[in-house]
C-alpha cells in the first residue's frame, strides 16, 4: 500500500480583491496573528518601532529623502552604502551628497568591474558595440566589504534590484526605482488614466 503524501493546501491571499480591509479594524482573516507576532523580535521589533515611530510622527510632514535620514538616525546607522545605476549617477551624487551631512557615504556604480557583456553571453543594447554588464552581485560585494549599515538602491534594472538585494549582507532599501519611459515615477502606470488604458486596465 502507497504511503499517502499529505500536502498542505497553498495558502493564496488576495487581499486587492477585498473591499473591506477589515484588517484595518483588527481582524485577523488568516488566522496568523499570533504566529507572525513571534517574528517581531530584537532586529525585527525594532525596525517595526522606528518605522511606526516615524510614520506616527511625520505622517504627511516629510519626503522619502527626509524620512530616510530619519530611519538611519533612530536606527543609530553610521555607515551607508549606494547602489546606483550609471543612468542616475546624478541623481545618486546629490543623494551622497545629502546624506553625507550626517553620515559616512559609500557609493558603487552598476558598472563596476566593467565586465564586458560577452563574458557571460547576454543580450546588449548595441550588438557591434563593447558593453559592459550590469554587476549587482559585484555592488553587494563591494559594499560588504565596506561594512555598511543600510544599503540604498538608486535605479537599478528590474532583475539586477534582486539580485543585488540577495546578496547585500546589510538590510536594504529602495529610494528610486528604475522606470526610464516615465522619469522613474513607475505609479504613474496605475494612478493614470492614459497609461491604464494603454495597458489594458480600462
């Protein structure tokens, strides 16, 4: 007689389709409050605290670039790192440039290394042109090495962002993300509606 494999149904929130959100009141529609609470330890608690501190007392006050510079500093960060796309090295200047009046600033391009594209065989932009590789993994490196706090994305591709988040051993956080058709404003996809019908939502 076969041994029966038991396996455990998939569990698949759709909480975009509710048009309640009575989690907002406390209710508790998967029944998992009290096992996720557990989670909220040392590191974890603290993250919640700071985020709910500054949410609480800045609501509607302050940017993403000011409430960055308040998270670090309750979290007591000292040292900082950037991982910026070439496209945005600009963008990425201003943003050390602000956040070294408080703290240490290290920073690294996606370029790094200048690995050139047919080393691994992907796919370039310009075929009779040398192209260097994005390097994700290669910023993650280099900003391990430097020791920092927090690591900040400033643009990277879609695909290299996770890439670089897997391999990043401090936390990490995004203040740009990458959207070169709409001036990296990627809401403007869904709060449109010119771009939603051009997509196919209305």
């Amino acid at each position: 007689m076969k041994d029966r494999i038991h396996k455990k149904k998939k569990l698949s929130p759709v909480c975009d389709s509710c048009k309640n959100k009575k989690c907002r009141e406390g209710k508790d529609c998967f029944s998992m409050a009290e096992q996720i609470l557990n989670d909220y330890r040392e590191d974890n608690l603290k993250l919640a605290r700071i985020s709910s501190l500054i949410e609480g007392q800045f609501y509607m006050k302050k940017t993403r670039l000011e409430e960055l510079v308040l998270f670090c500093r309750e979290m007591r960060y000292k040292r900082l790192g950037i991982a910026f796309c070439i496209g945005l090295a600009d963008e990425a200047k201003w943003l050390a440039d602000y956040l070294r009046k408080e703290f240490e600033v290290v920073s690294v391009c996606c370029k790094v290394c200048g690995i050139e594209k047919e080393k691994l065989d992907l796919q370039k932009i310009n075929p009779d042109a040398f192209e260097s590789m994005c390097n994700p993994i290669g910023q993650a490196a280099l900003l391990n090495k430097a020791e920092t706090d927090l690591n900040i994305i400033c643009g990277l591709c879609i695909g290299h962002d996770i890439q670089f988040t897997t391999h990043s051993n401090s936390p990490v956080t995004t203040f740009i993300v990458k959207d070169r058709i709409l001036g990296h404003n990627t809401v403007a996809s869904l709060n449109n509606r010119y771009l939603r019908k051009r997509i196919g939502l209305e």
